[in-house]
C-alpha cells in the first residue's frame, strides 16, 4: 500500500534521447557558425594589417625622404608569415631593417602580383609620385575562399570580393 504513494519521478528512456539528439544538433550548429566566425575574424585581421603596413611605410618613406621596400619576411614570395619594411643603404650596400609585421595565419597563403617585382613593393618618397601597383591575393587553404586586396599606384588599398574557390568547375 505504501508503493501507491509513491510519486515516480525522472524522465523516461525517449525523453532523455529527444534532449540528447537536440543537443547535439545545437552543438553541430553553434561549432559550424564558430568556425566561419573564426575564419572571417583571421581574413580581416590580414587584411587590416596589410593596410596598416603600406600606410605606415608610405608615411615612414615621406619622413625619411627616400624610397623604401616591403619585402616578404622570410625567404620565400609568400607573404603569410608577413612583411619587413627595409631601406637599401647605399655605402654599405646591404638592407637595413625599418620596421617588421608578423602574422600567424597558417591556413592562409599571401602572394603579390606586382608590376615591378613579385617579392618588393617599393614605396616612394613623394606623396603623388607612383609606387609599385598590384594585388596581394589572399588564398584560404581550409575553405578555399580567396580574397584580392588592390594596392594602386597612389598607395590606395581596395579589398575585391570574397571568392569561393571550391564553386568553380575545373576541368582535367
């Protein structure tokens, strides 16, 4: 007689699997909007340091009174490890060191297409003489987007459209 009292409490065996199958499904979409946010957040923060690169050298090219150079830091023509603004030291005959950019974007690979040269920019001294003119394309190997950042002759940055590589049909 004492069980009929007894009230049951706890969910049931399907209660607790509708919960679980709706949470995980929250966590699938929340991980996927994550992970976009993150990939956006690094593409910008390249693009906001590539612009404050050629802004500061085109400033720090007028206070010198010379031409400078923004090279890639390291050795290779990928830009994604960063940059390294130099001035070439005419008695000396070697590159002096202004000013370094380091990035940590390891899933982004950074490449210019110059007018001049491929891996220099040059900056010029006088403010409506030309600089070195072309594109910085900035490749995502994780998502396969594509960014192409304009750098024109007057030391002006314009950022192109955002490219989904992967939509393109490629034929073999």
């Amino acid at each position: 007689m004492r069980f009929q009292f007894m009230k049951i409490r706890g969910f049931t065996l399907l209660e607790v699997m509708f919960a679980l199958a709706l949470l995980v499904g929250l966590l699938l979409l929340s991980s996927w909007s994550f992970f976009s946010l993150i990939q956006k957040n690094e593409r910008e923060t390249l693009i906001n340091n590539i612009k404050t690169a050629v802004q500061y050298s085109k400033i720090r090219a007028i206070h010198l009174g010379h031409p400078i150079y923004l090279i890639p830091l390291g050795s290779n023509e990928n830009w994604a490890k960063g940059m390294v603004l130099a001035q070439f030291d005419q008695k000396s005959n070697k590159i002096e060191l202004i000013h370094q950019w380091h990035w940590n974007s390891n899933s982004w690979n950074i490449n210019w297409k110059g007018v001049h040269s491929n891996n220099r920019i040059i900056i010029s001294n006088i403010p409506y003489r030309a600089m070195s003119n072309g594109k910085f394309i900035l490749d995502n190997r994780r998502t396969n987007e594509r960014v192409v950042v304009t750098l024109n002759r007057l030391g002006r940055v314009r950022v192109g459209n955002l490219i989904n590589t992967n939509s393109k049909i490629s034929k073999s």
